[in-house]
C-alpha cells in the first residue's frame, strides 16, 4: 500500500493537461495571428472628450433689481 494511489496522479495529469490546453488557448498559439481572448474580449477605446465649459468663476453676478 502505497502513499498516493495511482488515480491521484492520473486525476494530476489529467488536471495539469487541461490547465495547459486552457492556457495555451487563451494566451494563444504562436502559429495563429489572434488568440481566444481576441476573439471573445472586444479592445478597450477611450471615451470621447467632454465638452469644454466656459470658466465661469470671475464672471459678475447678475444684479438682481427686483428689491
């Protein structure tokens, strides 16, 4: 009797064979021009510029004339 049985390591194997197809598909393969994330991920744009305000701090007030 063993310390590991061997279904441990096949289930080790069998998870780091996925991990690396997983990976290697995300990352993409060096023979492709656009990987999975590519594909599925749009690219970020930058958003458009807002619209210059008019400084408005050493404006004068409105005189009020109603008093």
């Amino acid at each position: 009797m063993g310390l590991f049985k061997p279904d441990l390591y096949r289930a080790l194997g069998l998870g780091f064979v996925l991990g690396c197809a997983a990976l290697f598909a995300v990352m993409g393969s060096p023979f492709s021009h656009k990987s999975l994330a590519e594909q599925v991920i749009p690219s970020a744009t930058a958003a458009t510029a807002a619209p210059a305000l008019p400084d408005q701090t050493l404006v004068p007030a409105e005189q009020d004339n109603t008093r």
